[in-house]
C-alpha cells in the first residue's frame, strides 16, 4: 500500500479506506493477516503536545495496537469529521508505548509523523 495512494487534508468512506487498505470496514486499527493497516480516530491526537491513543482491552483492539507497536510500521492515519468522513492526517508510526495508568487504558500508544505532512 503507498502512502500516495491518500491525499493529505482529503475526506474518504470508511469503504474507500477498505479499497485501498483492506481490513474491516469498523474499527479504530483494522488489520490485514494481523497486521495493522491504518488508524481510524475520532479525536485528533496530533493536537496534543505528544500525539497518543489510549488502548483498552477490547478484544480486537489491544493486539492490534501492539502488533503495530512492534512493527514500527507507518500507516495511514484518518481523522473523523463527519459521519462516513474520514480526513486523511499523514503516515504515522508508534514511536513507544507505555502501560496504561488507568484500569480501563491497557497501553498507551505515543504517535509520530513518519514524515513532514505537505500538501503538495
């Protein structure tokens, strides 16, 4: 999958992100063969001073965040607008993960850009 494949700042369904990425159609970190192949946020976590996700022990959910953890991959990023919008951020990749400090966050996930976002 090429990360050219999204434009920076561009709306997408979540079945347009499944074209192009595979996996479910739901789901904050869908996965292809147990890997993870993009982030789908309802919050913006580049808007934070240090860009996280909090992972609690759902069942699809925690796996896939340390899959993505250990594989230091990049994947397509999407942030939700609107209903069936999905704003595309970037590529990011987990640069650490810690342990939650609340009983219901498992792991946190501390993001980065994998690279500069431009639009081009």
């Amino acid at each position: 999958m090429s990360e050219l494949s999204f434009n920076l700042g561009q709306g997408y369904t979540r079945q347009e992100i499944h074209e192009k990425v595979g996996g479910p159609l739901q789901g904050m970190l869908p996965t292809v063969e147990g890997k993870v192949v993009c982030c789908c946020v309802t919050r913006d976590p580049a808007k934070e001073d240090a860009p996280k996700l909090m992972i609690g022990d759902f069942a699809h959910q925690y796996p896939a965040a340390i899959q993505w953890a250990s594989s230091k991959q990049a994947v397509p990023l999407f942030l939700k607008r609107q209903p069936n919008s999905w704003e595309y951020m970037g590529a990011y990749r987990v640069a650490a993960s810690s342990a939650g400090d609340d009983p219901k966050v498992r792991v946190v996930l501390h993001l980065e850009a994998a690279e500069p976002a431009t639009t081009g």
